[in-house]
C-alpha cells in the first residue's frame, strides 16, 4: 500500500513539474517574445518577465532584442558619371515590433538580414547613383550613409519590424577590370609627365653646357688677349733695355750677344759648323773683347 503511495506521488509531482515547466516561462531583460496557439499569432510583444501559458495550446517564440549585425557582401555600383565601384558594407540593427517582425520573416533572423541586405544594396545604388565619384570617395561619403540610414527607417519598421542604428560604408574600391585598367592609364600618364620632365631637363641642360662653352671660348680669349698684351709689354721692355745697353756699350752688347750665339751652337756635342777662321763669329773667340 504504502508503496502505491510512494509511486503515486512521484508520478503527481513528475507529472506536475511538466505542467509547471509547460505553464510557466520566462523572457529576459535582452529578449522580445510572442505567442502563438496553433501557429496563430496570439500575443504579438511579450515583455520581460515571468508569464503564463496554456501548455501544448500555446507555444512561445523568444527573440534577441540586442542591436545585431549584418554583414552585406561586397556588390558593384554604377555612380552619377558611369564609373563602377565595388563598395563593401554593413549594417547595425534590432527588433523594435516583434509582432511585424515574426510574421515578415517567420522568425528567422537570416531572413531579416537577406531582407535588409537587399533593402541596403538598393539603397546603395540610388545613393552612389546620384553622386560623382570623387563625392562617393570622400566629399560625401558621411552624408551618403545619413541618407541611406533615414531611408530604410522609412519602410524597415513597418514592413520588417526592425530599426536600423546605422549603416557604414567599409570599403570602396574600383573593380579589378577597372582597377587594372586605371593603373595602366596612372603609368602611362605618369611616365609621359616624367618624359616632358627629362625633356625639359635635357634642354635645360643643352643651354647651360652651351652657355660654359660659350664662357670657356671668352675666358680663353680674354686670357689669350692679356697674355699677348703682356707679352708684347715685355718684349718692349727688353728691346727698350737692350737699345739702352747698346747705346751705352756697343761692344759689350755685341760681345754678349755673342757668347748667347756661342752658348746655342755648342750646346749639343754633334754640332759641326764649317766656318771661315777669320770670319766674325770667331772675332770673340780669337781677339777677346778690347777695353775702351
């Protein structure tokens, strides 16, 4: 008896925890809920805290409530001009209407950031769309994500159920048939710049070697010119002093100007002179010079 006791009871409180388990549940300060009974959507914002339900009736739906991410892939936009750029971005954003939220997506949380990546790119595409590449790049790059943010808040709430916080554009780049192409087109334009430079530089430099050679042929008749200038001063000088002596000692002179006669004959050893004993080469040699 006591036995049946025993079992009875541990099936009553077995079968009462399950009651308590399937009756009583709980949503967190960070989670949103909703109801349903029978897959109908009943209660369409649950509140954090402790609530009650009506077991294997109605079945609780528990969400994240915390502002998420959603990473879009990489995608290519066409700007104002036509020029193609592959802009990478992504999104922070939370559940703000539950209700909305669960029946837009069936409460799956991929489904809401395919539905927002895709609100995003065409986002993206009118905003790049209406504007030059260099105000894409850097002269409207903030104002760019503003715009898109207010915008996708516009319609997000309402269809989607959720708010987005903010979107940032990570990387924008040109597309690599593009980039290859504008890299080409940098080095070919860098390299004539760098053409027309040496061009000037070579003529430039033709001037100034020009101009030395120019300079060398004037320094080298000025120098030509002083120097015959100063040669001729001296030769008069020495023709002034040697008309001087003559005029004061004629034999003296022309005994000196004989031994400077002597001096070049005899200075190399094969000289051979055939000369008249009397003439006056030899009057020096023979006679000496007289006293006066």
């Amino acid at each position: 008896m006591k036995m049946k006791y025993y079992f009875f009871s541990v099936g009553f409180i077995f079968v009462l925890a399950v009651l308590v388990g399937n009756t009583l549940f709980v949503i967190k300060e960070t989670e949103r809920g909703v109801m349903l009974r029978f897959g109908q959507l009943v209660n369409a914002d649950i509140e954090p805290g402790l609530h009650v339900k009506i077991p294997w009736v109605n079945t609780v739906r528990k969400f994240d409530a915390r502002i998420q991410t959603e990473d879009a892939t990489p995608e290519r936009f066409l700007t104002l001009e036509q020029k193609a750029l592959e802009v990478d971005s992504y999104a922070k954003w939370r559940i703000v209407n539950v209700g909305q939220f669960y029946v837009s997506t069936r409460g799956n949380v991929s489904t809401a950031g395919s539905l927002l990546a895709q609100r995003i790119n065409d986002g993206l595409r009118d905003q790049i769309g209406a504007r030059t590449l260099i105000e894409v790049v850097a002269g409207e790059r903030d104002q760019l994500m503003l715009d898109l943010t207010a915008e996708l808040n516009e319609t997000t709430a309402s269809d989607i159920g959720i708010e987005v916080i903010d979107v940032r554009v990570k990387r924008i780049d040109l597309p690599d048939d593009v980039r290859s192409s504008v890299y080409d087109r940098m080095i070919t334009e860098r390299n004539r710049e760098a053409q027309e430079i040496r061009s000037r530089g070579d003529e430039l430099a033709i001037g100034i070697r020009a101009d030395a050679d120019r300079q060398v042929v004037i320094y080298e008749a000025e120098a030509y010119r002083d120097a015959e200038r100063i040669r001729g001063d001296g030769d008069a000088q020495a023709t002034a002093i040697y008309a001087d002596a003559f005029n004061k000692d004629q034999e003296f002179y022309a005994f000196t100007r004989s031994l400077n006669a002597y001096r070049e004959t005899f200075s190399s050893k094969s000289d051979v002179l055939l000369l008249d004993p009397d003439s006056d080469y030899f009057k020096y040699l023979k006679d000496g010079i007289s006293p006066q």
